[in-house]
C-alpha cells in the first residue's frame, strides 16, 4: 500500500452511519451502576434473547454463556466506555532533541460496530512529532485499545484516537490512519469480505502536504 493509495481510499461509512458528535453517545448516570451489577443484569437480558431465539439455556454448553458474554462485554470489550480505565500516558524528557517523526504501524484494532455489535477488527497507524517529550510506546497501543473498546463507528474511533493523543502529547502534531474490516459488511447485508474502510485525521504539522506524505510512506512501506 502506498502513499498514493492511502491517501485515495480513505472513505467514510455511509452518511446515515456517521455521528457529529466525538464523544461516545452516553447517559449521564452511566456510570452509577457498578460493574457487578451491570453483569448481572447484562446476563439475565442476554439469557432472554437465547431463549427467545429457542436456545436450551438448561445444555451444559450455554447454561454459563449469558454470564460470559455479560462479563466480556463489561470487563473487556466494552470496557473503553467507563473512564476510569483510560491509560494513564507516561512521558519523558527527550533529552536527544529528536524532533523528526515518530511513527508506530499496525496496531491491532479490535471494536464493535454501534449499529450491529458485530467487530470491526483492523490496524491503526499513529504519528507525532515531539513538542520536548515523548511518551511510552506501550501508551500508544493502549490509547487505541482504549478507544476501540466499546461501541464504535470507525470516524469517530480515528478523532478520539488523535484527540487523545493530542491531549497526552500537549501537540497538535499528531496523525492517525486507520484501515479495518466491518463484520456489518462482510457477514450480513451485502456480506462483502474483502472490503476495507480506511479513515484518516491529521493536526499541526501534518496538515502540511509534505509531512502527511512522508507520514504515508513510512506506514504503506
């Protein structure tokens, strides 16, 4: 993948798929359940679509599966809802004077599409350019798996990922490509499996055509 086809691709979803808005769409008592709670009541909702659907919730095999999916959807793949699990950025004084581009490629994206609840499962490409600090490479994963877990469209997940990034930075100079597969495609409606939706959002210096691009080439190398 070059640079000329990244910069070409990058597509939105669909316009009735898109929100204005950058924060994830939430009550603002959301968070007054606490955990245990919510797993309880998830499982005793999920164990009324099983049955409804004709499953026998009495089979050694799904008697457990409501508590599952409830414990997975608080504890792990929607856990990015709750922001008391938002990474803490560790940065450092960058006593190098390095001040080209950092750039980390293909960090795993694992999220679910907010229309379906079905995955959206892809890589993430973060830049920056150091203001006199750098952070802890581990931080950059963990800010995009923080995004990624809960509920998502892919236009929203690529701002929240450079907002934050901006915000542990303290620079606008920060650019986010993202290129991942949309179960809501591939295994239902048109059930399309070889497509692609890539999304891209740059701030500060990236704006400028010859850093975007030497940004590009780094991650379609």
């Amino acid at each position: 993948m070059n640079e000329i086809t990244i910069e070409h691709d990058v597509m939105h979803l669909e316009q009735d798929h898109y929100s204005s808005a950058l924060d994830t769409p939430m009550r603002a008592n959301a968070f007054d359940m606490d955990d245990d709670t919510k797993i309880d009541l998830i499982a005793q909702h999920f164990a009324g679509i099983m049955e409804v659907l004709g499953m026998d919730l009495g089979d050694d095999s799904l008697k457990d599966t409501p508590q599952r999916v409830a414990k997975m959807y608080v504890k792990e793949i929607f856990s990015g809802l709750n922001p008391a699990n938002k990474p803490k950025p560790t940065l450092f004084k960058n006593p190098y004077q390095y001040n080209q581009m950092l750039v980390e490629r293909n960090i795993a994206v694992f999220s679910n599409c907010e229309h379906h609840f079905v995955p959206i499962v892809g890589k993430a490409h973060v830049g920056y350019i150091s203001n006199g600090q750098v952070i802890g490479l581990s931080k950059l994963n963990r800010i995009v798996q923080y995004c990624s877990q809960r509920p998502q469209v892919q236009e929203r997940l690529t701002m929240q990922i450079a907002n934050m990034l901006k915000e542990a930075l303290g620079t606008e100079d920060v650019a986010v490509v993202v290129d991942a597969h949309h179960h809501c495609v591939s295994s239902r409606g048109i059930k399309d499996a070889g497509s692609t939706t890539l999304t891209a959002e740059y701030g500060g210096q990236f704006l400028n055509p010859e850093t975007k691009n030497e940004f590009l080439k780094y991650i379609g190398s």
